[in-house]
C-alpha cells in the first residue's frame, strides 16, 4: 500500500492540474461570450443578403427570357462529378470529441460519395493535421504562366488547401479571399459543386454537426443541410452545467425581432428601380452571399469550439475534484491504519512487561 | 429643420456588425455607376455600391461620414439600409496602407494585360485605394 507522502504528492499534483483546467474553463468561456456576439453581431448581413437576393431571384427570372442564358453562372448546376469539401474544425485540442466529431463527419461524407472526386480544403489547424496525414496532397505546378495551375489528379481524394489560423483571428478580408476562390473555381469548372462540414451552434445546449450544400445555388436563404448530428441528451446536460457554473446564459439572447426586421430588407411588396441591370446585381451579390455562409459557418464554429472546450475543461475540473475526494479518503485511511498499528505495538509491549 | 416626419432612417450594416442606425435629412450614396442623393419619399431602389463616401446630412446636429468600399443599398421611402463589405471613419483610415493598395493596384493594373478580369480587379483596388484616400485627405 501506499504511504501517506506519496498519496499527499499525489494530491497536491491533481490540485495543481485542476487549477489549470479551471483556469482554461474560464478562459474558454470569456472567448464563448465574445464569438457568441460576433455571430449574433454578423446575423443582419447575412441575413440581408440573402433575403435581397431571394427577392431578386423571385422578381427577375434566372434565366434572360431573351438570350436564353442563365443570368449568372453560379446558377448552373451539373452532374456532381468532383466536389469540394471545406472542413471547419478547430486550431487547438483540449475540447473533447470537437474535432473528432468533425473529423468523422467528414469521413462519414467522403465514404458516403466513392463515385466522386473530392477536393479537401482545410480550414482550421486539427482538420488540417489529421487531412494531410490521411490523403494526398494536390499537385500544382508553379512554373505555369498563370501561377498555380493544377496538374492532373493522381486520387479520387485530394487535399487542395487549407487556412490555418483564419479562425484564430476572424477577419472579414480573407474569408472573402476564400469565397472568391471557391467562386472562381466553381466558375471555371474546377469543381461541380461545394459543401461546407461545421458545427452549428445556436446556443450551449443546442449546437450539431452540419454538412451543407453551398454550391449550386438551389434555392436561396433556405440552408442546403446534407446531413447532421445532433449532440446526445447526456452532452446537452453536461454542456448546460459546465454554462452554468461559468456565467454563461444557456439560452441564445432574443433575436427575433432583429432578425424579422432584417428578412425584410430589400423583400418590400413594392416595385424597386433596380440602379444596375439584374446581371450585373447577381454578379455582386452571389459571391457576397457565398462569402457571408462561409463567415457564418466559420464564427459559428469558433463560438461552439469555445463552447465545446468549456464543457470539457469543467468536466476534467469535476473529474480532478472527484479523484482528490477519493486521494483524501485512502490517505486518511492509511494514516489512521499506521496509527492503529503503533498503538496496538504500544498495547501488546506493554502488556508483555 | 426637417421635423421627425420628414427624416430617413439610415442603417449601416457590415458583415460583422451593424454599424450605426441613425435619423437622417439626407444621405449621399456612393452607387457604382456614379454618386445618387436620396432625400425622404425617394421611389423604391436597389443598387449596388462602388468605393467612396456615404454622406449623412442630420440638419442641425451636422453631417456624418462613411467610407464605404462595396455593397448594396436598399431605399424605400423612409428608410435606407447600406449594406457596405467595409466600412470606416474617415479619421480611422490608414493613409499609408492605402497608398500601399494604390501601388498594388497600378501594380496588377500593368500586368493585366489582354486579361479582362484582371485588369477589372486591378481597376477595383485602385478605386478602393483612391477612395480611401480622398476621404482621409477631405477631412473637415
């Protein structure tokens, strides 16, 4: 058995590692409160493109009535021959199954669709790591004329690119970068379509796994969902304590009002002059809207890795509490049974006399 | 002054938050194909937004300006939403940087060449720098 400066030790380095998740907790929760409001601060854009466009589409014909041609390419669709994946996933560990949930979406999608040619994009240093170890890297040559030009694919899955770091520091400039690019691709035929894999967060307790269609544009301002998983009601629960216990409203604030307003923007039931033709209008505002799911997806994303990492920081501080509760009994015991023991040595000694 | 009756309701709404919601006489409005005045009671509109200034004219409590790079606006009658992908107070821009978009513009302006979509892009970072500058250097 173990004796009692052992067992102390042991104690005193649970105690320490146990300040160090609380102390993660309550950093992760102070960084949750902060992605909560950019991703509630960045609902009217979002929504507004994409209710001006949707009353666009619904006033304009897509297809010129004239010419015959569809207004903007985006609205084309074709046969899903080779398709791009964008996996958000988090830049750090430590937030439990997070990652691997995504991670195994990802697979899950990619063993769904053996026909198809996938792109892997990576956006988020785990996804990264884990992609690149697992499939190829796309080959490009530089020497081309026009800068990168991609050479023939070698495997049905490939991994194009990826963004580390963008979700560290959120800005707007390359997220849009990265919807240019995915816009520029799917216009130049590189790719017949787009998905997106994240994790939706709505509030702590209601967040799940999405894998969503952003390219062909189908139907506007509906999300094109693909598939999802949802959090089990035992996660809920543990989620909703750890939000608790870290000041954090479990409830998502009020934005109904905000949001009803905003849906109305550019949908009036009245006859807009429209300044420039409709083509030039799709022009500027499919690849805005492109751009405002990917920052959606994206703030969300970073709010529910925070979320996610909280939870599993407040379990790891409860777990501590819990393995020091046990530590402290043992070591009671064999204090008291060293005790026991002198005595009955003192007892027996001097009955012997 | 124009009484509460007669004022515009201007929203200005970035990708990452909504900017400003404020009472308006008038508000003047970088549009690509050149710059449009709405006053109260203006027809019904939606048009897409070039580089330049937004103009607030509150009356008396004076005039408030944006720049504004790429968007879209709607007006209705009482009210104007700009939906802008950057906006910035003139006094926050950066001259320096800008100067440095302007070279890059002219940069990628040359070696364009026979491409169009390269030489319109390069054309877009030079509006955008030009009119960052212009708004820095028209400070009153």
């Amino acid at each position: 058995m173990a004796n009692v400066l052992d067992l102390r030790r042991r104690i005193r380095s649970v105690k320490n590692m146990r300040q160090i998740t609380k102390a993660m907790k309550m950093v992760s929760a102070a960084k949750l409160r902060r992605a909560q409001e950019r991703a509630l601060a960045a609902r009217p854009y979002a929504r507004m493109i994409a209710s001006v466009l949707e009353s666009l589409t619904r006033r304009v014909d897509i297809v010129d009535p004239v010419s015959g041609n569809v207004r903007h390419p985006l609205f084309l669709t074709r046969p899903e021959k080779r398709v791009l994946l964008l996996i958000v996933s988090g830049d750090k560990g430590f937030a439990g199954a997070f990652n691997a949930n995504i991670l195994k979406t990802a697979f899950q999608f990619i063993g769904a669709h053996p026909d198809k040619e996938i792109d892997i994009e990576a956006i988020g240093r785990k996804g990264r790591d884990t992609m690149r170890r697992r499939y190829p890297v796309a080959a490009y040559s530089e020497t081309a004329e026009a800068g990168r030009a991609r050479l023939p694919r070698q495997h049905a899955v490939e991994v194009v690119g990826d963004h580390p770091g963008m979700l560290g520091k959120l800005e707007t400039g390359r997220v849009q970068d990265l919807a240019h690019s995915v816009v520029e691709r799917y216009v130049g035929e590189e790719i017949d379509a787009a998905y997106i894999v994240y994790n939706e967060f709505k509030s702590v307790i209601s967040q799940r796994l999405v894998v969503e269609r952003i390219l062909p544009l189908m139907k506007i301002g509906i999300p094109q969902i693909a598939g999802t998983h949802e959090p089990t009601e035992k996660e809920k629960e543990r989620a909703a304590e750890a939000a608790l216990s870290a000041g954090i409203p479990i409830e998502p604030a009020d934005t109904a009002e905000a949001e009803e307003e905003a849906r109305k923007f550019g949908t009036a039931q009245v006859d807009y002059i429209y300044e420039q033709p409709a083509e030039e209008l799709f022009a500027g505002l499919l690849p805005q809207y492109i751009f405002s799911m990917l920052y959606h997806a994206m703030t969300e994303s970073v709010a529910a890795e925070h979320a996610a990492r909280m939870t599993a920081m407040d379990s790891a501080s409860n777990n501590a509490s819990d393995m020091i509760d046990s530590l402290t009994l043992t070591m009671n015991r064999v204090r008291q049974a060293a005790i026991t023991k002198e005595i009955i040595e003192i007892v027996s000694g001097a009955a012997a006399l | 002054m124009a009484d509460d009756a007669t004022q515009l309701r201007v929203r200005l709404v970035t990708p990452e938050r909504t900017l400003f919601e404020h009472a308006a006489v008038s508000v003047e409005l970088p549009s690509k194909s050149g710059y449009l005045e709405v006053l109260y009671g203006h027809a019904p509109l939606v048009a897409e937004l070039g580089a330049g200034d937004v103009t607030l004219h509150c009356g008396a409590e004076g005039d408030q300006r944006y720049n504004v790079s790429w968007g879209f606006v709607e007006v209705l009658p009482d009210r104007v939403t700009i939906l802008a992908s950057d906006a910035l107070k003139p006094e926050e821009i950066d001259v320096a940087r800008a100067g440095q978009q302007l070279d890059r513009g002219l940069e990628m302006w040359k070696k364009a060449g026979e491409s169009e979509e390269a030489y319109n892009e390069a054309l877009r970072v030079i509006a955008e720098a030009e009119a960052k500058m212009a708004s820095a250097a028209d400070k009153r």
